[in-house]
C-alpha cells in the first residue's frame, strides 16, 4: 500500500515539470554502455551489442526509482572491422601463449597485425534501439527509440560520428493497491485513477569523436522540448520535457608492462535552470578482460564498479553507489547491473572488448 502523501510528493517529483528538475534516469555504468545517453555510439564497434540493465536507486527509500533497460545497436557497411578483419589477416602473425586469466575466461585472442597502408577506411554506419522503463513508486514511464549514426574516418582508427534517436514516452500512473488517509481506494477515485497518462514523442542527438586510445562526445537529450499536459485531474499540471546535455571524454594509457592500462574520464550534465553537474571517472583494466573503476559525482555520491568480459562474448558488470548528499540519511545506496553479449559481424573474427565505453 502506498500512502497518499508519498502519491503527492511522488507527482510533485515526476510531474511539475516547470521546476525543471531532472527527468530522465541518472546512470553510473553509462562509461560502459553509453549509448543510453548517445546515438552517435551506435555501430562503433565491431559487433552486435546487446546489454540488459537494471538500476535500483536509493535503496530502502520509499518509492526511489528502478530502472530496466535493453540496448541493442551493430554496424552496417564496415569492411575494416577494428584490426581484426579477416582480409587483412596474415597468416604468420605473432601469437603470445595465454595467460591464466585467458584461460580461465575463455578468452581466445586474434593477434593482427595493422592493415596495409593501402588500405583506406571507409564510412560505415550504425542503427539500434532501446526499450526502458523508468517507475518511480506508482509512476511508470516506459520508453522506445530507434537510433542511426554515419561514421566518417578521419585518419587511421580514428572516426567522427553523428547520430540520432527518434521514439515515444509513455507516462502513466498506476494507481492499484494505492489507499488514501481514510483506508479509500484510490484505484475508484475518479481524481486519480487513470488520469495521469500520457504519450510524448522524444529524441536524442549526439557526436563523437573516437579512436582506439581517445574519445570525446556531446549529447543533447529530449529535443523535442514536448510540453505535458495531464488536465484531466483536478489541479492540472503542465510542464516540459527539459533539454538535457551531455559533455564528456577520456583518453586509454598503456602502463609499463602494456597488461594494465587506465582510462580517466570526465561528464558534464546541463539542463536549464538546474545546478550544472560533473562525473570524475577513472577506469583500471587488465588485459582488457577484467575491469574496475571508480567515480565521483559532485555533492552527490561516490562510485565502486567492476566487469568483466568471459569467453569472448558475454560481458557481466557491477556498480554501487553511496550517496554523499543529505539523502544519505535515507537510504543504503544505490545498485546497478549490467549483462551484455557481443555477436560478431564477420565468422571466423575474434570479438574484442570495449575497454573505452
């Protein structure tokens, strides 16, 4: 049962929209799934990529949010596929024996060498889609979008892209098993039930620039600026779907014995009238097979994260966040999972981890 009081500052949370408050999920493993934030990453990689994620937000906290989501985006038209190509392929390429973790992750590794400087990139290009749902206590919005990105080579493994969304958000609120002070239910109350219900078309737009060691994008999320409007209950509210923009990059060092490297990244948040916000990410691989980073989110919360990538293909990750702000005092954290699987374009190429994103 869900008081009444939690139903109004629930609707006062989602729904006043002219506070401008933020309105779309707020993720911590985006630098390892950032397509949720950025089209432009659709068919950067050389493999269908299918994540599955959940997010359950300020745990312990009456009605805090839980997000699911699936992403699914591929390239299309791309000969050259990330050095592992199988036409540029040479027969006497140096193989390193496996080490103990490769062999424990099943991990077979394609050793290439470099495709011939007579080869030159083409443009290839990216089409995927994602499906959400975003429930805040009774509240539901449930998301679709497609998505295509062009990718130009701008030299040698190093691509500019550009890239949309284009789909449908349907808000809604679900009213069953809600009571009001007096033991009502609210599920008859013609003030409430099936009022708050709504579609709005939404898009995305996005850049990046990317190669293998670098990258470096921009987002602008809900473009459309579509205005709510759910007059059918008795104190209407009205209100927009506020831009959201996104700033971010990071750059892959290879430390000394070449089996480690880190990858420092950095995200800016804007969205009119709202304090600006900023991530400080680092990430720590090892052998491009096992991962964990650490991020800190301005006067919000600080952030634990590990992955990994076994037998080639399946790629399990793992992030807590402990909360720094004053809601703190409210709840244990906040959890996050992601499980994805990587379908390769070409047989007989080997399927190479996104150590970047």
């Amino acid at each position: 049962m869900v008081h009444i009081r939690t139903i109004l500052f629930l609707s006062f949370f989602l729904v006043l929209f002219t506070a401008q408050a933020q309105q779309m999920p707020q993720f911590s493993m985006y630098i390892w799934n950032n397509y949720l934030i950025n089209p432009a990453i659709g068919g950067a990689e050389n493999s269908l990529d299918v994540k599955l994620g959940y997010r359950n937000q300020w745990v312990n906290l009456d009605g805090a949010p839980k997000t699911m989501y699936l992403t699914i985006h591929t390239q299309l038209g791309k000969k050259l596929q990330n050095d592992e190509d199988i036409d540029v392929k040479h027969s006497h390429a140096n193989h390193k024996p496996q080490s103990s973790v490769q062999r424990f992750l099943r991990f077979n590794k394609t050793h290439t060498p470099k495709p011939p400087s007579s080869y030159k990139e083409r443009s290839h290009h990216g089409v995927g889609m994602q499906v959400m749902n975003d429930r805040i206590g009774p509240f539901n919005v449930n998301l679709i979008m497609g998505s295509y990105a062009y990718h130009l080579p701008l030299g040698n493994n190093t691509f500019a892209s550009l890239g949309a969304f284009l789909g449908v958000k349907n808000y809604n609120l679900n009213t069953s098993g809600m009571t009001g002070y007096n033991g009502t239910d609210l599920s008859n109350d013609k003030a409430v039930a099936g009022a708050l219900s709504q579609f709005a078309p939404d898009g995305s737009l996005g850049g990046l620039i990317y190669g293998d060691k670098f990258y470096g994008g921009f987002s602008i999320n809900q473009i459309m600026n579509y205005k709510l409007d759910f007059s059918d209950i008795q104190a209407a509210v009205q209100g927009r779907l506020a831009r959201h923009y996104h700033l971010y990059g990071g750059y892959r060092i290879a430390l000394p014995n070449r089996d480690f490297s880190i990858v420092p990244s950095v995200m800016f948040r804007y969205l009119p009238n709202v304090k600006p916000s900023m991530d400080l990410n680092i990430k720590i691989n090892y052998m491009d097979l096992i991962w964990f980073g650490f991020s800190y989110r301005h006067l919000d919360s600080g952030i634990g994260m590990v992955g990994l990538h076994f037998n080639n293909r399946w790629d399990i990750g793992y992030s807590y966040d402990f909360t720094t702000s004053e809601l703190t005092k409210y709840n244990n954290g906040t959890h996050e999972f992601i499980l994805g699987y990587r379908l390769i374009n070409k047989k007989g190429n080997s399927c190479k981890p996104s150590y970047i994103w």
